[in-house]
C-alpha cells in the first residue's frame, strides 16, 4: 500500500502444516520482490488474533516504496 492505494498485490498457497510464520512471510516478500522485513512477536500476535497484519517501512532494514506491508491469511474458517 502506498497512501492509501494498493499499489501490489500477490495471493500464493501456502503449506500451513509444513511452514513457520517467517517462511510464510519469506515466500510471499520473495513473489512480491521486496525485502523481507524484521519479524516482531506484535507482527505474530496480530495476525494470530485478526489474520492480518500491518508491516511499516521501519519494519524493513532495507529502503521501501510503500507506506504498508499489508500480510492477510484469506482462507480462515
């Protein structure tokens, strides 16, 4: 997201048995082709409680483009 605008979107698949949360979010900065950014329990606790969660350009050690790093689990019961 960039002020308010998606400017990127990626939807992958995604092996919830086999798979940690660092690896999820590893795969989908990877299809997306930006850095991975640093990984806080507030990042895990958030999108264990709402599916969702909102990553800001200080999350990144690395410069970014966008104002939010928005990472949604889509296929909760």
């Amino acid at each position: 997201m960039s002020h308010d605008h998606i400017i990127k979107q990626k939807t992958i698949e995604i092996d919830e048995t086999s798979c940690t949360f660092f690896d999820m979010l590893k795969d989908v900065c990877v299809a997306l082709n930006i850095p991975t950014p640093v990984l806080l329990d507030k990042h895990v606790y958030d999108f264990n409680l709402f599916h969702t969660c909102i990553f800001k350009p200080s999350d990144f050690v690395e410069n970014v483009v966008f104002s939010e790093f928005i990472l949604q689990h889509i296929g909760v019961k």
